[in-house]
C-alpha cells in the first residue's frame, strides 16, 4: 500500500474541511485545535506552529498534525503529540487517527499509525500511549496490530466515558 504521511497545503482545504464536516457526528472530529483560525491559512500557520513548538497556549504540547494521503487523494489524517500531560495520559494520548469514511476498511488506519509510531520515535517518544473507547472496537484492532499492550481502562478526561489505554514500545 502506498500511503504517506505529509503536512497539510494549501491544496487540501476543500478535501479536509469536507472531512471535518462530515466527522461533526462522529465521537473524534477530522480537524481541531482551529480556535481563533478561519482562513485555511491561518489553519496551516497553527499547524506549523504546534509542529515547531512556537507561542504554545498553556497546557498544549508540541504536536505534529498530518495529511494521510493515497496517490493524490486525502484519506485520513494522524496527530502525533510529543509529550505527555496528566490530562492527555488519561484521554488522548500520544497518537491520534482518522480515516475518512468511505475510505474505512482498507486497511489505512493500522498503515497511519505504523507510520506515525516511526515519527513518534524518531522525536524521542519510545513508551508510546495510544487509547481508544472501549466500543471502538475497529480502533482497538489497530492499536493491536501495531503492537499495542492494553494497560487499563480508565475514565476519559475528555468526556467521563471509559477508554482503554495501550502502551507500545
Ligand atoms: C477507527 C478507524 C480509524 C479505523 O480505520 P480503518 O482504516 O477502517 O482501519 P483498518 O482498515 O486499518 O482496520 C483495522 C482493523 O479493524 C477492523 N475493523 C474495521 N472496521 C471495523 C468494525 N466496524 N468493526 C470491527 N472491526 C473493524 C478491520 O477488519 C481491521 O482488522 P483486521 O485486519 O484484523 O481485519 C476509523 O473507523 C475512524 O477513523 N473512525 C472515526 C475516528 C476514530 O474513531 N478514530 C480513532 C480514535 S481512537
């Protein structure tokens, strides 16, 4: 499978604000942390920014956010954060994903996360925390194949709801 992993341009505004529509309903938008941004420029400056460590609000890590994409087209996106705080240990962890619906099934999320682990590491992050609800089960499968222990199951600092945390290493 070719699927790569690069910084969002210019080009990808329509494809990921489609997205991040359609995502509204789903329980982990396609796009966030766009507080204060509303031309897609504005979006990429934020993204550089979290890439490189620059004017972090309190309480944000350093984060890389990331286009998925297939040939030319924009499958998904992967958000890596390169450290932890309490909040994101009990709730997001280390890596987040999402694949575009009618891309789902093909095998995608577990390429994304195999290659995001390979950044991760490359910026120091060896103990990898990856979570996912308890009924995402889809998502579960992924952090499994990408050799994801599964720790424990605590209550999201997000929403109160149980997520699993995995370790990989
Ligand atoms: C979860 C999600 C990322 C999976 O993406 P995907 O590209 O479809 O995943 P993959 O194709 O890599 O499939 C991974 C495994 O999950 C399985 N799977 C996929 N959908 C499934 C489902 N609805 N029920 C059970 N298993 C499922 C696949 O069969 C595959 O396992 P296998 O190789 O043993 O057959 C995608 O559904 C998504 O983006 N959902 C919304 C956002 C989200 O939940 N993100 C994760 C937050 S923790």
């Amino acid at each position: 499978m070719t699927l790569r992993l690069r910084p969002f341009t210019e080009e990808d505004e329509a494809a990921a604000r489609a997205a991040d529509e359609q995502s509204a309903a789903e329980r982990q938008r396609f796009l966030f942390h766009l507080e204060g941004t509303s031309t897609w420029s504005e979006v990429l400056e934020r993204f550089s920014a979290r890439r490189l460590g620059h004017d972090l609000p309190e309480g944000i890590v350093r984060s890389a956010m990331l286009a998925a994409v297939a040939g030319e087209q924009l499958v998904g996106r992967v958000s890596i954060r390169f450290e932890l705080t309490p909040p994101l240990k009990r709730g997001p962890g280390h890596i987040g994903y999402h694949v575009i619906e009618e891309f789902r099934g093909l095998g995608y999320a577990t390429e994304m996360l195999r290659q995001a682990l390979i950044i991760a590491r490359s910026e120091g992050v060896d103990h990898v925390l990856v979570t996912c609800d308890v009924d995402n089960v889809a998502s579960a499968r992924v952090i499994e194949k990408c050799g994801g222990e599964l720790a424990d199951t605590v209550e999201s600092s997000l929403n109160g709801l149980p997520i699993h945390r995995y370790w990989i290493v």
